[in-house]
C-alpha cells in the first residue's frame, strides 16, 4: 500500500532528511538566514549558529548554501563532517575542496597557497565562503586554525568567511576560549517553534507534498499535543507527524486527532522504556 496516495500526497511530506525544500521559514530560521546573508556580504568573518539537536541547523545550512550558490560573487564550499583529525589533514581538504594547486609540501607551504588564493579570489570580487556544519566535533586544533584564518584580511573586511553550525556543546567548549569568542562577528541561537509555527510547519510541508485537502489533516487538538510532546523541535515534530500519518491511514481514520498523537507518543516511550541488556 502506499501510504501517501491514500492520503492524496504526491510524495512523502515527513521524511528527516535536511530537504531545504522542506524548510518552513519559522521566525527563527527566516531571521538567521538574512543575518548570515548580510553578515556574508558585509565579508565580516566568522559567524556560529547553535541550536539543540535535530532543531534545524543542517536544514538551515543547506538552505543557505543554495540561496548564496544562486547569486553571483561567492565560491561557496560545504564541510557535512569535520571530523578532521590533523591540522595538515583539514588543511588539505580546504585546499582540494576549493580547488587550489598546491605548491611545497608542509602544513606552512599548505598554509600559505591557501592564503594566496583567497587574496586572488578577493581580487576578482569573489568570497571565499566555507560553511561547517557538526561543529560540535571540531577538535580545540581545527578550532585554532579556524581562528588563524581570521588573521587573513585586508584593512577592510575578512578573505574567508566561515559559518559553524553546531549543537549547544560547542557553546560550553568556546566560553572556555576567549580568544575565539571574542573573534564571532555573528553568534545566533536557533530557538525551536512556536506552538502557531508548528501548525504552519505542518501544513507547509503537507503542501509541499501535494495535499490538497479540503479536510485539514491534523486538528487543533493534534497540534497542540505534538507541541506539547516535542517541545516545538522540528525532528521530533517531523518523525512524530510521520507516525500519526501511518496510523491514520492504517487505522483508517479520518484526521491526525489528539488520541492518535497520544498513542504515537505512547508506542515511542514504551520503545524508549525497554531494558537494554
Ligand atoms: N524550518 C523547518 N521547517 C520544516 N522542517 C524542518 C525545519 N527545520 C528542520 N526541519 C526538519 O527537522 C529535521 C531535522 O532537521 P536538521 O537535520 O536540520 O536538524 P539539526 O539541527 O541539524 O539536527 P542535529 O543536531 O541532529 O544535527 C529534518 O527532517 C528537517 O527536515
Ligand atoms: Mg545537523
């Protein structure tokens, strides 16, 4: 059975993958993504979002990625894992990433190609930009290197233009390091949904899909009791609006109500509750 024919989608509405296309503009997201844009343009250097797990920084990265990788003017480039596990190994990743020739052999030799390079991109009116996204993994060594790159400017403005999306740790571990908080010219805090937002996520990405319902497909009800169980972070709304769909059509019922929420919610604490030898 397809599930989402019966509902009459045209695709899957609820799938935890980071689809931009899927990405409803909350105030939160809306609001990041014109203070990077500006932040970017303005060449300002380093900016860092954190957020709680699964509230939307992966989503909101590749969305920027795609509107900058539109305009013209930016060499744009994205770190998905930098889990890197030597200054000399991050070092020639960025340098085969952005598609610098290298010339000598030592992390210097790297070092300074890559510097030479963002000096000649800037020259022809291009930002270098690099985007990071699990920036909770980085190693207090990449961390270093991220904040030596800031010393490569010109009188007015930053040669490479960093974002760093990470999980609130990285919070805690950059307090510790003044030196590198002082240097973040753009720190934002992605908050999770409000409860109205969480009906107009929902309704956005059935929409995206295909539904073209007379019938809403969650109630009021539904709503509020998915804000209450997730606290308004979009995996768990996503995966939670997922389950009640399935059950919906299943046990064909009419509309996602607070009762269908009620029992996803209990299946996934009785998952949750089971021992683990
Ligand atoms: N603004 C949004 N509108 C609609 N769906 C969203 C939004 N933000 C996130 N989601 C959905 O929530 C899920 C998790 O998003 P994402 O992977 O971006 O979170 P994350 O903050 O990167 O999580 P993690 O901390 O685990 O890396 C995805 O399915 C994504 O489609
Ligand atoms: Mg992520």
């Amino acid at each position: 059975m397809d599930l989402y024919a019966a509902l009459g989608l045209a695709q899957e509405p609820f799938s935890t993958t980071a689809d931009p296309a899927f990405m409803y503009a909350s105030a939160e997201h809306r609001e990041a993504l014109l203070r990077l844009q500006l932040s970017l343009r303005q060449r300002r250097g380093l900016n860092v979002v954190i957020g709680d797990i699964g509230v939307g920084k992966t989503t909101l990265c590749r969305k920027l990625y795609d509107e900058i990788a539109r305009e013209d003017g930016y060499v744009i480039r994205v770190v998905d894992d930098p889990s890197f596990r030597s200054e000399f190994q991050f070092m020639n990743y960025l340098l085969h990433t952005f598609g610098v020739p290298r010339q000598g052999r030592s992390g210097y030799d790297f070092k300074e190609c890559f510097r030479k390079f963002l000096l000649d991109m800037v020259e022809k009116g291009q930002t270098p930009i690099l985007l990071i996204d699990e920036g909770q993994i980085l190693s207090p060594a990449i961390l270093e290197m991220i904040r030596m790159f800031l010393n490569f400017e010109t009188d007015k403005f930053k040669l490479l233009q960093l974002v760093i999306f990470a999980q609130l740790e990285l919070l805690e571990r950059l307090r510790a390091r003044r030196n590198f908080m002082d240097r973040i010219a753009l720190r934002y805090i992605l908050n999770p949904l409000q409860e109205h937002e969480v009906a107009e996520m929902i309704a956005f990405r059935l929409g995206v899909a295909g539904y073209q319902g007379e019938r809403p497909l969650f109630t009021d009800d539904a709503i509020h009791a998915i804000y209450e169980a997730t606290g308004g972070l979009p995996r768990p709304i996503t995966m939670l609006c997922h389950n009640a769909l399935e059950y919906l059509v299943l046990n064909e019922r009419g509309a996602v109500d607070a009762e269908v929420v009620e029992r996803c919610v209990e299946r996934e604490a009785a998952f949750a509750a089971v021992p683990v030898a």
